[in-house]
C-alpha cells in the first residue's frame, strides 16, 4: 500500500496552500517525497521549471525548497545562533569545500532570520533547552534564513496554545507578503489552516479528497464526513462567517 | 551574564590562551627533566593525544562511533615502515605518505559505514581493525630473506624492524636525540590540534554537529550526508597517520600489537574522561589517564582496573567528561562574578581569561 498513491496538485507562485487530513493520510510523507528525504516511485515533481524527481534532500534544498518538521527539528546541543548560522550558510547554496569561517552575508541572513520571528533573546540558548514556542520560531527562523522561494511546513502551529497561534500566523503573513514566498502548509488546527491558507488539499488514505478555496472546506461534505466532523464545521463555518463580518 | 557571555563569545581566545598554556610547559619539560624515562612517557603522551584529538572529530563531533581509529594509525605506520624497509626512502618523505595512506583508507571506511548507525558503526569498524590485525599475524609467507632468516611481506607477528628512523642520532648524538623526537613529537600534537581545532570551530564542524544531532534536519538544510562522513573520517585520518608514521620511526619498530582492543580502550577512555566532542578533552583526558596509568604502575594487576573504574565513573556520573566539568565550573565562577559586580562591563571579565 502507498501512503501517497496518483496525487497531483499544483502550488502558484506567492500562494499558500494548505493541507489537511486525518492522521496517517499521508501528509508527512508527501513532504518527504517533496523534498527528497523520502524516494518517490513514480511521478515527477516540478519546481520553478526544474525537474526535482529523485534529487537528495540536500540538492532540493539548494533548489529553493526549506521545510520545517513536525517533531520540532533542530539541533540540539547546539545554540539558536549556530542553528541558524548552519541553515543559513549550508542552505543558501551548495557549499563544495566549507570555508573556515561563516561569511558575512551569511550571518547577516541568519540575524534578520533571528529577528524577524522574534528570537533575540534566545540567540545564546542552547536548542535543547528551548519551550515549544521557540522551537517552532526557530525552525521557521532556520527555513527562511537560506532565503528559500518555497516554504514547506510541517505543522507549524501543533501543540501551541491560540495566543502562540495567533503569533505564528503573523509571522508568516509578514513571510509572504515581505519575501513574496510560496507556502504549503500542513496543519490540524482548522482555524489556523481556513485563515491562512488560499486554498486547502484534504488527503485521505494518500488520496486528495478535496481541492480548492480554503473557505469551502466546511460546506464539502466529504470533508466533514472524513475529517471535520459536523461540530467542527459547523464552528469553522461560524467562525469563517465572523471572519467575513469582522473585514 | 557577561561572563558567560565571554566564554561563548570568544572561543577562538581562549583556545589560544589554553594551548599557549598547555604549550610552555611541554617546552619547558625537558629542560627541567630530560631524565630517558620522562621523555619517554611524555612522548607516548604525545603520541596518544595526537591520536585521540583527531579520533574525537569523528566520535566526539561527527558523532559516529568508529572505532577503527588504530587501524588507521597502524595504516599509516606500515605504510611509512614499508616503503622506507622496501623502497630505501626515507622516513620523512614515507611519513607523508603513510598519512596519505591513513585519509585513504579513513576516507574509505567513512564510505563503507555510511548505511550503518550507532552500535553498527562499531561492529564494522571494530571488524576492520581485528580482520587487519589477524591478516598480520598469519602473514607467514617468505617475502625477502636477509641472510638465512626468512622475513614476511608485513613482518607478521613480530613487526616489522630495520626501516631507519628520522636521524636524531646523527643530528643530536645519542644522548639529545631523544630530545629532538620529543620535541618532534610536540610539534605533530600542535599542528594536529590546530588542525582539529580550526575544523571543529568552523563550517566544517557545524556540518558535523548537525548531522550528529539531526541527520534529516541537516540533509533538508542543504548538508549532504554521505560527503560530510566520508570527509569526517578522511580528515582525521591525516594527522593519526602521521603520528603511526612517527610511532614507527620513535621505536623503530611497528608491531600487531598496535592494533590490541587493550590500546584501543584506552584510548577510547582517554577520549571518555577528558570529554567527548570538546575542544580540549582529547588532550586532559590523555594526562589524567597517562598520570593514573603511571601512579597505578606499582600494583601491577590493578593497572587496568583503575583506568577501567574511571572511564566508568565518567561515563555514569560526568559525561561530559573533565572539560565539560571544568567548562560548567568555569562559567559558574564568572557568572558569580558577573553577579556580584552586578552590570559592571563585561571588559573586567578578560582579565580572568
């Protein structure tokens, strides 16, 4: 059984698009097979033109493509600032023989990464120690500071509270409309996908139930049947309305 | 704060400020005791953290639990013995090429344990070292004959002997020639630290790290694995093969014996108890071990079971080793400070460095 099976979508430049699904329909590993840590078996991924099928993880990286995971990935015995440091001088292009200093451009990447998700008290921290939080903000910090043309995130907000949501959700409006960056987002909390997203995908066992404006997700009814549920959509619906009301 | 701030900021100063440190008082060894004894052990002293510093980059910061790192240096010292015994050349110009040979042969296990992890690392590399070995010992073979007595390819399980050695003789006369190769010795240890250093502060080591704490992070972020390991290894492989090449030319003689799961322990608790991963663990850890070793000498069977009771005590009660021990003390200490002068400036603080 494929855990991704014929699924075929398209992301336009400057768009965020939104994936959702229940667990084990497949997100995580579409990521993978995106960005090269897992080996597609069949079909073609195109990238600005570029042909990206079967390219290591490292090389899709190089074409422009950062991800976030979902486990909060980093390394952790070293500091926010080396983090950084090692997305943005490793991503940024590929690096045949490393130099033996970080170059200047290369921290000066890593500090606007640092201070646009807000980390510049934390830059000293050791990774390890770090609340969920900063975590997260590190891992976006981490994915633009390679100055990335495409942004694939890994549940971004799971596991943080509405106040923390709400902060990332900022965060990366700025990403977009500053750094005219394309987003695909992968999230479970509804309310953070419908606002954000232009459009949703919802997959289900690896397939794609659904394709289309981010707002027309409560009223598909396989999308409630499989995922939503109706007390959900039935709040999304609510909640997309006062959205509506509220501009 | 500021203190700690220090430490972390200026890594580079106070590398500098320990090796000078460390550096004066090697030189100034042999002027207060060139006793045959002292030389000797500060040279094997030498020797092993020469080895050891370099093993660390690929333990201690890349992560990845090899243990062929004596077979690397019995690489480099055969290669180097060899070709001076067979070839006629000389032991500096084979010297080089033993440790060419070691980043070789380094390179190539780094490539041969790229699918493995962990515990796996070890088995391979563990396999390597004892395959070498045995192919060594039942090298029984006639390879040349000087006289009547019949001499092997590899010298098999008496070592190979009668390759020459580096001069000092000729140079210093017998009694200062001793002098020279400790000297010699030290100035392989500071380059390889230098050299070791210099990766572990840069890009270089960050790419190691990375791939140490998260391997799919690192490859997503643009470190390509399989060239990182395979550099790792053959990087580290050049200064422990010249120091295999230096063994052989110091006791003009290299032996199977170099390549005994005993030695490699010891080097491995060296590396334990002085810290792995850190800058100057590889170094403390060989003093400490070489110090018990030497203060154990009279008790003779409890020689083993003291470095053995230590390399426990730390790996159960301080991982991070004596380094990382002083590191935290180190950091306390100023923090205190910083404290106690409460936003005083942080210019106050280097004159504790």
């Amino acid at each position: 059984m494929a855990a991704v099976d014929e699924l075929s979508f398209t992301v336009g430049h400057g768009e965020i698009l939104g994936v959702g699904g229940p667990n084990g329909a497949g997100k995580t590993t579409l990521f993978d097979v995106i960005s090269g840590l897992t080996p597609a078996s069949g079909g073609t991924i195109t990238f600005d033109g570029q042909d990206l099928t079967g390219k290591s993880a490292d090389r899709v990286c190089h074409a422009g493509i950062s991800r976030t995971f979902q486990l909060n990935a980093a390394y952790d015995t070293l500091t926010v600032k080396e983090n950084v440091l090692c997305a943005s001088y490793y991503g940024f292009r590929n690096v045949v023989f490393p130099k033996f200093r970080f170059d200047r451009a290369t921290r000066t990447r890593a500090d606007e990464a640092i201070a646009f998700v807000g980390l510049e008290d934390d830059t000293e921290t050791v990774v390890g120690e770090l609340p969920i939080l900063q975590r997260k903000l590190l891992m976006l910090a981490a994915a633009v500071a390679r100055q990335p043309r495409l942004l694939l995130l890994d549940e971004p907000v799971g596991g943080l509270n509405r106040q923390e949501i709400d902060l990332v959700m900022g965060i990366l409006r700025r990403f977009r409309d500053e750094q005219a960056l394309t987003i695909v987002l992968i999230e479970h909390v509804m309310r953070f996908l419908v606002a954000l997203s232009d459009r949703a995908l919802i997959m289900h066992h690896g397939q794609k139930i659904y394709e289309g404006p981010a707002d027309g997700l409560a009223r598909d009814k396989t999308v409630v049947e499989v995922y939503l549920g109706e007390r959900l959509a039935q709040r999304l619906r609510l909640g997309i309305e006062e959205a509506e009301a509220g501009d | 704060m500021n203190g700690a701030g220090f430490i972390r900021m200026t890594p580079i100063r106070r590398d500098i400020a320990i090796g000078l440190f460390f550096l004066a008082i090697a030189i100034a060894i042999p002027f207060i005791d060139s006793s045959r004894s002292t030389m000797t052990q500060v040279i094997l002293l030498f020797i092993w953290a020469s080895i050891v510093t370099q093993w660390n980059l690929v333990f201690g910061v890349a992560g990845i639990f090899s243990l062929a790192q004596m077979a690397v240096f019995t690489m480099g010292g055969y290669t180097a013995a060899m070709l001076s015994l067979y070839m006629g050349w000389s032991l500096w110009l084979t010297s080089f090429l033993g440790a060419f040979m070691a980043v070789l042969v380094s390179g190539i296990i780094g490539a041969a344990t790229i699918r493995l992890r962990g515990a796996y690392v070890a088995l391979l590399t563990i396999g390597f070292a004892v395959v070498m070995q045995v192919l060594i010992l039942t090298d029984s073979d006639c390879f040349f004959y000087r006289g009547v007595t019949c001499y092997n390819f590899t010298g098999g399980s008496s070592g190979l002997s009668q390759f020459g050695d580096f001069g000092f003789r000729d140079w210093l006369g017998y009694k200062q020639s001793l002098v020279g190769k400790y000297y010699l010795a030290l100035f392989l240890l500071v380059l390889g630290t230098i050299f070791a250093l210099v990766i572990m502060r840069g890009p270089f080591g960050y790419a190691f790290r990375a791939l140490r704490d998260n391997a799919n992070c690192a490859s997503s972020q643009g470190i390509n694995r399989v060239k990182y390991q395979i550099l790792v290894f053959a990087l580290s492989g050049f200064f422990t093969g010249l120091s295999g090449a230096f063994y052989a030319g110091h006791y003009k003689t290299i032996g199977p014996t170099m390549l005994d799961l005993s030695v490699l322990l010891l080097l491995l608790s060296m590396m334990v108890v002085g810290g792995l991963g850190r800058a100057w663990g590889p170094l403390l850890g060989c003093i400490i071990l070489m110090f018990i070793d030497d203060q154990l000498k009279v008790y003779a069977e409890w020689r083993t079971v003291g470095t053995g009771a230590i390399t426990i005590l730390f790996i159960i009660v301080f991982r991070q080793g004596v380094a990382g021990l002083i590191e935290q003390l180190w950091e306390r200490l100023l923090a205190l400070r910083g404290a106690r002068t409460a936003g005083a400036s942080a210019t106050n603080d280097k004159a504790t460095g």
